[in-house]
C-alpha cells in the first residue's frame, strides 16, 4: 500500500476507533420497506447501504494534522474493517505490542505522535465532506433520559412539553459535548 | 500434500482464539512461513485438511496492512448465520493446492 501524500489529504479526516460487534446495519431494507422518496441524491442511504457499512464507536479523530479525542466517544457508520493505524508491524510479531512506534501519518493524518493508540484501534479515512451519521447514545432511566430531558411538572401538577422539534434544531454543533437536556435545571 | 514439507506454513495465528462477530470483519494475522508468494488464498474450514469449507465465513488478505514471508496479515468476515458452536481452521492454498491449516477461529 503507498502512504503517498497527495493534495487530498488536506480535507482528510481521519475517525479512530473499534467497529460495534453487536449491531448489523442491513441496508437491503430500504428499497422494499421504504416509501420511495423525492430526491434522487440518496447519499445518506448509499452510505448505509454501501457493503461494508457498519457502526464503530470513535473515540479520536485527526483533521488538518492535529489529533483530537472526542469528550466521549460517540458511534458513526464506517465502512469496511478500516487499517490499522500501526502498520506495518515488527518482523517479529512477539514484540508488536512494544514497537508503538507512529505509524505513517497517510494512516494518522499526524506529523508526530505522543503516546500510542490502543492495541485493537483501527482508523476509517473519510473525506470532509463526505454524508454520514453520528449516534450519541445516552443511557440511563426513562426518568432521566426521556422525562426530564422531555417533560417536566408544570406549576399546576401536569405535565408540559418541553420546546419540541423548534428546541432541537440546534444540530450537532451544539450537542457536541454529548447530551444535554433542553430543559436547563431539569437533569438533577 | 503426500507427504511432501508445504510450501507454505501456518504456525500460528496472531490471537489464540479469533472471533468474529457476525456481520463483522475482524482483522489478525497468520504466522508461519511462505507467505510472500503471490497467490495465496485464505478460507475457513472444518478440519486440518482443508476439506469442508466454510462458505458463510470469508478470509480475504489484508490489502491495507503490510504482510512479509512470516506473517499474512487478513481479515475474516462472518455473514449472518454462520455456525457460532464450532471452532474452525483457518487453511491456505497456494496456486490452488491445500498448504496448511491452525485451528483458532470462532464466530459469535
């Protein structure tokens, strides 16, 4: 494989991380189950659909040479097993575990690298402006993650709803701190 | 093989026991020797002959990963449905002739 630096490498992003093991993506689903849209773009759907397509949980990713770990790790759709951002190994494979060199920054987007990725951590190279999905998966009791985050007592003893679709227009630039309620006070 | 020392040979695989979850690709690494001929294949079997393939479970050599005569850097996928009670070998052919095969993957 050539690790040639080429012009596109300075829309790169570079996504670290372990594919889930529990979920399959079935992109055949679509065509039979869906209502046939408008748009004929369909990139959203191709990305799912693509083979290979599956969730991994990212945890770090590199863009324009600088190295970032995400606030906490959150699920995107990749393709493929992605490479091993290590690569390539010792001859001897009993010391790979040793030999946590950088590997070539065409599999980090990095000129250095401090520290060493974990041992199973694979890298999926995408480009800027390439379609795709992010799942920020919260866990907790419906108390917390569906009530408070949704509803909350109002002065006379009910229930009122909280902004609706208008609150969560935000997109992902606000969220990226993970989840926040969009009743402030409320998540106590 | 007759008799006859493989041209190819798989000692090991890189974990003791691979695992691959359905749907998914797990990448590991076949050590022995010989492997810096070009046609190798790699597949799933049931037994040390190579007899008995295993069509469900695929094991393609790693184009992104650097591989050397001592170690086969490959990828399994497990499709949907691929018997997750055995623990299968993991053989190569060289120009379409059996070599070698290491027990060691499991699906899940």
């Amino acid at each position: 494989m050539g690790d040639n630096e080429t012009l596109l490498g300075v829309s790169a992003v570079y996504l670290f991380g372990r594919s889930l093991n529990d979920v399959i993506l079935r992109g055949s689903v679509y065509e039979p189950l869906g209502i046939p849209k408008a748009g004929t773009n369909n990139f959203l759907r191709s990305q799912l659909a693509a083979e290979g397509a599956k969730l991994a949980r990212i945890y770090a990713f590199s863009f324009e040479g600088a190295f970032i770990e995400l606030g906490r790790p959150a699920i995107f759709v990749v393709h493929g097993a992605g490479s091993d951002p290590d690569d390539p190994p010792p001859s001897d494979l009993g010391y790979e575990r040793l030999s946590r060199s950088p590997g070539s920054s065409a599999r980090t987007g990095l000129g250095s690298q401090i520290g060493a990725l974990a041992k199973d951590m694979r890298v999926w190279i995408y480009d800027k402006s390439d379609l795709s999905m992010r799942l920020d998966a919260e866990t907790g009791t419906f108390e917390q993650i569906l009530l408070t985050a949704e509803a909350s007592t109002d002065l006379r003893g009910g229930m009122s709803r909280s902004g609706g679709a208008l609150s969560r227009s935000g997109g992902v630039m606000s969220r990226s701190g993970g989840f926040i309620p969009r009743r402030s006070g409320d998540n106590d | 093989m007759c008799g006859d020392k493989p041209e190819v040979e798989i000692e090991s695989l890189s974990e003791p026991l691979v695992v691959v979850s359905w749907g998914d690709d797990k990448p590991f690494k076949l050590i022995g020797r010989g492997f810096s001929k070009k046609t190798i294949d790699a597949f799933v079997c049931t037994n040390k002959h190579g007899n008995d393939v295993v069509p469900k479970i695929k094991v393609t050599i790693d184009p992104n990963a650097t591989s050397t005569d001592g170690f086969l850097s490959v990828i399994a996928h497990a499709e949907p449905g691929a018997d997750t009670e055995k623990v299968f070998w993991v053989a190569v052919k060289l120009n379409g002739m059996f070599q070698d095969a290491q027990e060691g993957l499991k699906v899940i």
